[in-house]
C-alpha cells in the first residue's frame, strides 16, 4: 500500500472520528435528560413523585394551569366555607373529596352541617370530615339550602318542600308553615384568602411525576419535543454503530 494512500486512509478516519465527536457533544444534553428522568422514574414511589405537586409558577405558567375563581362561599359560626373548582375549604384546610356545589352551612352541636351537591358533610370545628350523608342515608335529595330553626336545629330545603332531621340524623321529617328559619346566605371571601386557596388550589394539580414523564419523553418542550427526542434516539443508535466501527478500524 502506497505512502499516498496509507495517508488518505487515515484522513478518512480521523474525519469520521472528529463527526462522531461532535454528534456524541450535540447529543448529550438530550441523553442526559433523558437518562436522569429514567433514573428518577424507577424510583417514583420511594421518591414521592406521585404524591408531590409542582409549585413552581413558571412550570404551572407552562402548562397552562390556572385557578378559578371560589364558586361559593359561606360563614358557619366564626368559619368560613369556601368551593374552589371541586375541591371544598374550611378557612385553609381543605376538606377530603370532590364536590360540584356548595349550597351552604350552618353550625349546629358542635358540628359544622354543610350541604354539598350530593348530601350533606358534618365537620368537626377543625374541618375533620365526620360523616358524608348521602340519598340512600335518608337524605332529601336536591338540597338547595341550608339554615336553622329558631331552636338553632338544621333545617334544608328541596324543591318538594323543607326537612328537620332527628338528632342522629337519621330521620327527616317533612315540615310545613315553615316560618322564621335562618338561611345560610353566600358571602365572598376576604381577598387575602381567596389569594392563599387559589395559590393552594393551583399548587395541588400537576403531579410531579407527570413533569419528569413529560421530561423522558420530550412532551415538555411541545409538539417538537417527542420529535427531537427521537432524534436524540437515532443518534445515539449512530453513535454506537460509528463508534463500534471506529474500534474496529483502529484494532486492525
């Protein structure tokens, strides 16, 4: 083999080398995210992944997530009841479950009756949910609202008419003439914790695990970001043929 040849052999390679280096830099940024977030998917629930939310405003701002607005709003006693999208507050604390409406409450013995689009909640003062009563517990169904009688016992209304339960709440009588019964009325809530549950409302919606999946797949960075990612995947597929070959050339 010829001194020219050995020579141009040998450009050949050192040019392949010098692609292969610079399509491994390019590269590496995407393959490193995609080899943490794998990393950090395989340990979701040692990590706490699912159970965490995202606060962070710019990743919820990227997401397009925003707050509503309280859809209703009650006092019982010297507390506050507040419906947010579906989740329900008393003051800050937010009560366990879903609900599509807040027809309002009232404090009776110690307890917090509220009426829900599907029953009624008693609470305990500090917002712990004793029982959630629904139609087949004996509860009138369609409860438009909620007040108390002049003895201070809860009393709702239907559109069949007005009901009293009995002290376990087992049993709702039928009242007629209904008089002098106190109505829960809505009221806004003050602007200071409005602000505070719609930051706590919007703060308890994206998982955090849904962010590092959107990550190792490239959906984060938009329709383009699986499309890249896949790119990221052919080179490194080109990667390991051009290395591979590399390895052998210089072996022989």
């Amino acid at each position: 083999m010829s001194r020219h040849h050995r020579r141009k052999r040998r450009f050949k390679l050192r040019s392949f080398y010098i692609w292969h280096r610079h399509l491994g830099v390019s590269a590496a940024a995407l393959v490193l995210v995609i080899a943490v977030t794998g990393l950090l998917l395989n340990h979701t629930e040692d990590l706490q992944l699912d159970s965490d939310y995202v606060q962070n405003d710019w990743i919820l701002d990227w997401y397009g997530i925003e707050s509503p607005q309280p859809a209703a709003s009650f006092r019982a006693g010297n507390r506050h009841l507040t419906l947010l999208g579906d989740q329900l507050y008393l003051g800050r604390r937010r009560i366990e479950g879903r609900y599509g409406r807040l027809n309002g409450a009232v404090e009776a013995d110690d307890m917090l009756i509220v009426a829900v689009d599907d029953g009624i909640l008693m609470l305990t003062p500090r917002g712990e949910l004793i029982e959630h009563l629904k139609a087949g517990d004996g509860v009138p169904g369609e409860i438009g609202r909620i007040g108390r009688d002049p003895a201070g016992r809860p009393v709702v209304r239907t559109p069949r008419g007005s009901y009293r339960p009995d002290a376990d709440f087992l049993r709702w009588q039928l009242l007629k003439g209904v008089k002098q019964v106190h109505w829960a009325s809505p009221e806004p809530p003050d602007p200071q914790r409005s602000d505070w549950l719609q930051r706590n409302y919007r703060g308890s919606i994206l998982p955090l695990e849904r962010v590092v999946l959107d990550l190792h797949s490239g959906r984060f960075f938009g329709r383009a970001g699986p499309w890249l990612f896949d790119a990221a995947a052919v080179v490194l597929i080109l990667l390991a043929l051009s290395g591979t070959w590399i390895w052998l050339k210089r072996k022989r």
